[in-house]
C-alpha cells in the first residue's frame, strides 16, 4: 500500500492528462491546453510580457520545455521574442495583438467547455480545492 498524500499526487497526475485530452478535443480556437495556459500567464503579467525562464517557473516546465512549446506559437504569430535593450542574454515572450485577440476568443468557449468538464456538483469543492493546490505550489499568480 501506499500513502494517501502519494495517492493524492498519483491522482492529480492523472487528472492533469484527464483535463489536458479532455480539453484539446474540444479545440478551442486550435489551442492546446498548454498553448491557453501560457497565453493566459502572458496576457496577465505586467506589459504583457515575461521571460521565459519566468514563465517556465510559473508553467512548472524547465527552460527548455517551454521553449518547445512556445516555438509554434511563435510561427503562427501569437507570441514574438523581445530582446531586452539592457542584457542581450535576457529575452522576453510578449503575446502578440493576435494572441491578445484569439486569447479573448479562446476564453469564452474554454469557459463553456470547463462547465462540462467540472460538473456543478463538483464545482462546490473547486474553492477550496483550488486553495489547496495554490498551497501546493500549484498557483500561476
């Protein structure tokens, strides 16, 4: 047998790649879960922009990971690199007005497909749930 905190963490793994397959095959404007997350994170943060080994901290990736994953983003125009004026090693990842704009659409339909995904029975422990998860190190604020 294993304990109930290492069941607990087994668990959300899981739920994780539930949550992701669930909401990548509801194509959200042609979003992955990941891609949402990261435009999300970007479109909050102070001018819009982050570098990126900020914005792998606040995913949970490495440098690297995140950088494979912002490369297509890149390529298709919603996020772009900015050289910082100061430190030519410093690059940031600015979401683009395109990203800004597919973001704002993505957001409502991701917001209509979460209601499938979380049932309103089990949205009455999303609260403190969540707060748990912060707890955790789970928060992207």
């Amino acid at each position: 047998m294993i304990s109930n905190e290492l069941l607990f963490l087994i668990s959300i793994n899981k739920l994780q790649s539930v949550i992701s397959r669930k909401f990548d095959s509801l194509s959200v404007h042609g979003l992955g879960f990941n891609d949402f997350v990261i435009l999300y994170i970007l479109i909050t943060s102070s001018e819009s922009k982050m570098r990126r080994i900020d914005l792998a901290e606040k995913i949970g990736l490495t440098a690297s990971g995140v950088t494979r994953l912002l490369n297509p983003l890149e390529k298709i125009g919603l996020v772009s690199r900015e050289i910082n004026e100061r430190d030519a090693r410093v690059s940031y990842v600015v979401i683009t007005p395109a990203g800004k704009n597919l973001f704002e659409e993505a957001k409502n339909t991701a917001e209509n497909s979460t209601k499938d995904i979380l049932s309103t029975k089990k949205s009455k422990s999303l609260k403190v749930f969540t707060e748990l998860l912060s707890d955790l190190g789970g928060n992207i604020q």
